[in-house]
C-alpha cells in the first residue's frame, strides 16, 4: 500500500529537481541577467538624464514600487533600528552612484569583474579556511590579467571606482545582514532603498535637471528600475524557497559573465581575449570562495518554511562567508 502511495527516494529527487530545483536556477539565473541588463540600460540613459540624474530615476521609482509591494510597518521600531536603515540606504545610494559612475567610463564586463572583488574578499576575510585564500590568489590573477589588455585602455579612474563599488558592496551586504535580522520581509530593503532615493535626489536634479521629467526618460527610468530591483527581487525570492543558499552564491558569481554579455549584446561592448580570460577567471575564484566559506548546513535544500526574512541575497540569508552572492537591488 506504502509503496504505491509513496514514490521511490530516486523518483522524488529526480521530481523535486525536475519541478523545484532547476526551475529555481532558471529563476536565478533570470534575475542575474536582468540585473545586468538594467545596468546596460542604465548606461543608455547616461546621455539623456547624466549619471547622478540615473541613478535618482532608478533609486526612486525603485523605492516608490518596493514602497507600494511591501508597505512596510514604521511603528515599533527603535533608534538602532532606524540607524541600520539609514546606514544601509548610505550604502546602497554610494554604491550605486559609484558604480554608474564606473560603467561611464569602462565597459560593464570588466566593470563588473572590478566590483566583485569586494564582496569576494569579505568571503574570504570570514571564510577561515586557508583554500579561500587560495581562491583570492586565483582572483588577483584575474585582476593581473585584466590589466594586461591596458588598465589604460580600461581608464584608471573607472577601475578605480569599480573597486570602490566593490567596498561599497560589501559594506552593504553587512548593513543588509544587519537590517534583515530587524524587519521582516523586504521591509527593511524598501526603507533603505527610500533613504537612498532621498539622498541622491537633490544630485540628481542638479544633474539632470527638468530632462528627468521627459517621458522617454521617465520610460527608461521605470524599465530600469523593474530590471535592477523589482524583478530581480521577486525571482529570487521565489527561487530561495526552493534552492539552497549556497548554490544560489554560486549561481550569482557568474556576475561578470553574465555583465560582459550584456554589455555586448546591448551596448556593443567588444572585449579583448584577454579580459575574457581575466573575468572566467574571477568568476571561477568566486565560486570557489562561496564554496569554500559556505558552512554545509547551508547547502541544504530550501523549502517554503525556510523562505528568507529579509531582504534576499544580502547576505541575512546567506551567511557573510557567502557574501558573493549580489542583492537585486545592489546596481
């Protein structure tokens, strides 16, 4: 009776992967590109509404959908908690300002590659396993390449703001483990994402000035808003509640890669051989570095119980030595 109302162990796993697990990786993997697709459509904006008047479009309309997704709870809360909010609206308004900045200047692939050395060195910093360094050595290596093709030709400023968008990103993934564990939900994302929306306003008016107003650009800011934020939110919500957390640090060390082809399908953004092996390189320490820091309990399968609390991807849900893992909401 058991064995015809029950399927067999092998069945189950091979239905739960069939049904649950790569659906969730396509969901993932989803997100990723729209993230990266957003920042190509930042790029595009550029032009129109400059770069501070970019990143005032993407964080406020953002912040007014999360805003209205969410409708996060203010009361009962107290002065530590409204001080982690604003400390991580302080990291995601720099970060993102930086980091357009940098794509101004360097195509989005190498950019990108830059960028994830941040958070990939707070995975090794708390990964306390010496193969991490390791991993790290490999990424320096990526780095080293990258710079053969000519840091010059890449634009030394833009390098330069890439790696502080990167230290920007770890600071953020801190402050969002911080947030997370004090509001539920995405409540804290939407908060942090409205104080960042209110810090870049006045930049981007000074910058972009009644040229935001233009339908066209207000079109591209909301298309840019739903593909840096709001889509890759909902598609990775709903793939953590099926794939374990470190697998989905993995999949999201892809970054780079999946950057660099949007800069060439989009921008048309050609890269030398060199910065292709530079950035399979990068990609490959992050993967090792996840790997390498994430506990084992992490690498269970999720279920609907164990859905994240907090914002996702920012590190509440994956501990901090899975720290490569990017929040949707980071560009």
């Amino acid at each position: 009776m058991d064995s015809q109302a029950r399927p067999s162990t092998p069945a189950r796993i091979l239905r739960r992967w069939g049904t649950g697990q790569v659906g969730a990786v396509g969901l993932v993997l989803g997100g990723a590109l729209s993230v990266h697709f957003g920042s190509a459509v930042a790029a595009l904006l550029f032009p129109r509404a400059g770069v501070a008047g970019t990143v005032t479009l993407r964080l406020t309309i953002g912040a007014l959908l999360m805003l209205l997704v969410c409708r996060p709870r203010l009361r009962g809360y107290g002065r530590g908690d409204w001080a982690s909010v604003v400390l991580f609206g302080l990291a995601l308004a720099g970060m993102n300002s930086v980091f357009y900045q940098a794509i101004e200047r360097i195509p989005l692939g190498p950019a990108v590659t830059l960028e994830v050395l941040g958070p990939l060195t707070l995975s090794v910093l708390t990964a306390h396993r010496w193969t991490a360094w390791c991993w790290a050595g490999l990424a320096l290596a990526g780095v080293a390449l990258l710079g053969q093709g000519g840091f010059d030709r890449l634009n030394p400023v833009g390098a330069g703001l890439a790696l502080g968008a990167g230290a920007l990103w770890a600071a953020y993934i801190v402050c969002s483990a911080r947030v997370g564990g004090r509001f539920p939900r995405a409540d804290g994302l939407a908060l942090a994402m409205t104080v960042a929306a209110l810090l870049t306003l006045p930049f981007g008016l000074a910058d972009g000035g009644t040229r935001l107003w233009h339908p066209a650009v207000l079109a591209l800011g909301a298309g840019l808003a739903l593909l840096a934020s709001v889509l890759p939110y909902t598609l990775e919500l709903l793939a953590l509640r099926r794939l374990a957390t470190s697998t989905f640090a993995v999949l999201m060390s892809l970054g780079p890669a999946l950057a660099a082809l949007a800069g060439w399908l989009v921008l048309g953004q050609d890269l030398h051989l060199m910065e292709v092996l530079a950035i399979a390189l990068v990609v490959a320490a992050s993967i090792g570095a996840v790997r390498a820091g994430t506990p084992r309990t992490a690498d269970r399968p999720e279920g609907p119980a164990a859905a994240p609390a907090g914002p996702v991807g920012t590190g509440t849900d994956i501990q901090l030595s899975a720290a490569t893992a990017p929040p949707p909401a980071r560009r």
